[in-house]
C-alpha cells in the first residue's frame, strides 16, 4: 500500500477545464451558470436593499429638517 495522506492524487481538488480552440463560446457547466446566476440575483437584491435605505434615510432627514424649521417658527411666534 503505497497512499499516503501527504500524496496529490487530485481527490477533493477543483479542477476547472479550459476552453479548447474548437470550443471558444465555453460557459462552464451547469453549476457555474447557476452559481453566475445565484451571484446576480444576491447582487440586485444588495442594490436593493441599498437603495431602499438610502430612500429611507433620505425621507427621515427631510422629515426631521421639516420638524426642526417648524419648531423655529413656533419660536419665532
């Protein structure tokens, strides 16, 4: 028995393959296409929920600058 634990026999390694002359338009395999995908969607769903923040952050300023300049009126009565 010649394995050993420290031997490479390439198990448990990811092996991904090159495109071939004849092959150019290669796109992977099924699971690169679905993890290019899953990648895509968690990214529109990040921009998102960014922009919803964002929106939200905005509407709470505007409506805290809104308070604020009607209290100084008030004062200013």
């Amino acid at each position: 028995m010649s394995g050993t634990s420290t031997e490479n026999d390439g198990q448990g390694m990811i092996v991904n393959p090159k495109p071939t002359a004849d092959n150019q338009d290669w796109d992977g395999d099924d699971a690169d296409r679905a993890d290019r995908l899953r990648f895509e969607e968690e990214q529109a769903m990040i921009r998102e929920q960014s922009e919803a923040r964002a929106a939200k952050a905005a509407a709470e300023a505007k409506k805290s600058a809104e308070a604020a300049k009607d209290a100084d009126k008030k004062e200013a009565s």
